[in-house]
C-alpha cells in the first residue's frame, strides 16, 4: 500500500489535479522520462499513467510543512510566444526537467480566483509549488511552464524566491497564431476572455 508519506517524498508522484471542489489533490505515477517527453501534463497525459491516488489537501498540507519546499524555476508566459519550445529546449536527462502546462497550476490558478479552495491560499501555493520542485536526482534542476490562463500565480511565484521568466509576443503575433490553429482555438481565448 503507497502512504501518503511515500508519495510525497517520490518525484515519480506527480501533483496532477484537483478534484472539482479543491478538497482532495490526484497524485499520478509517472516516469521522469514521461514527464520530460509529455507535450502537456493536463488530460492529455493519461496514457501515460501507470497508478493514480487521492488524498485529502488538508493532510496533503499537513505532512508537506516536513518536507523541504524548493520551488522551481518558472516560465510564465502569454501565449504562442514560443514558451513550449523553449521548455523543451531546457529539458536536458539529468541536468533539467520541463513541467509543460501542469494541469495543477490551472487548478490552483482557478481557485484562487474563485477563492473556494477552504484552504490557507499561501500554504497550499507553497505546497503545490514545493511538490512541483521535487527531483528525480539531486543535481537536477525543475523548470515549469504554465498555461497561460495560471498567469496569477507570477505574484506568488516570485514572492516565493523563484527563478521566473515571463514571455509574450506581440498582440498580430497572438491573433495570427489563433487563426491559425482553427475554430477549436478561437473558442478557448473567447472563454480565457470571458
């Protein structure tokens, strides 16, 4: 049986989702090396998963104040700026792992803004971004890029101590980019307006 404890400590692990109220966290079991050739950690990534587990946030919050908190490097970003393509270009066996879109980071990003997490909001950031920070080896350093719609948590972020870079492109850019990409991509910026 995999405690909440052993999973906590393992970067194979990873934080995927909330639940739809914010009241337990999905841990999923997955390989360094798939999450490194992942093009995004969101629904997409299900094939790759070899277990799932729950477990309440709050003792997810409780038992991770033991566990050092290092938070990643971020890249934030505002869309078809070339974010991904700098990602992968950082994630190098060994040395650098690129978190691309944690489906997470969404999650956390929504509820802050709905504000119904039930949760102490710094504590669980702290957390999230702690458990994003673990590493597969001791030398290896964590790069995370969001989605774009998780962009209120640069604040957060930097008020972390995190390496951040934020990247955007210019607005003809951006909506050529969406035109491109078809009917499917202009309906999900209308909802990000919205």
């Amino acid at each position: 049986m995999t405690t909440l404890a052993d999973i906590l400590k393992s970067a194979g692990w990873f934080p995927a989702a909330f639940d739809g109220d914010y009241q337990s966290l999905k841990f999923a079991k997955l390989q360094r090396e798939t999450l490194s050739n992942e093009a995004f950690l969101d629904q997409r990534m299900e094939h790759s998963i070899s277990a799932w587990e729950s477990a309440p946030v709050s003792a997810v919050l409780q038992q991770a104040a033991t566990l050092p908190a290092t938070p990643p490097a971020f890249i934030f970003h505002s869309a078809f700026c070339c974010s991904t393509l700098l990602a992968r270009a950082l994630d190098v066996a060994g040395k650098s792992l690129a978190l691309k879109e944690p489906d997470i980071l969404m999650g956390l990003a929504n509820a802050l803004r709905v504000d119904s997490h039930g949760n102490d909001p710094e504590k669980l950031i702290t957390t999230i971004f702690g458990l994003l920070g673990r590493r597969f080896s001791a030398d290896e350093s964590i790069v995370v890029k969001p989605t774009n719609a998780a962009n209120n948590l640069l604040r957060p972020a930097v008020q972390s101590g995190a390496p951040v870079l934020v990247l955007y492109g210019d607005l003809r850019s951006f909506l050529v980019s969406v035109l491109k990409k078809g009917e499917p991509c202009k309906a999900f910026v209308r909802t990000q307006y919205n």
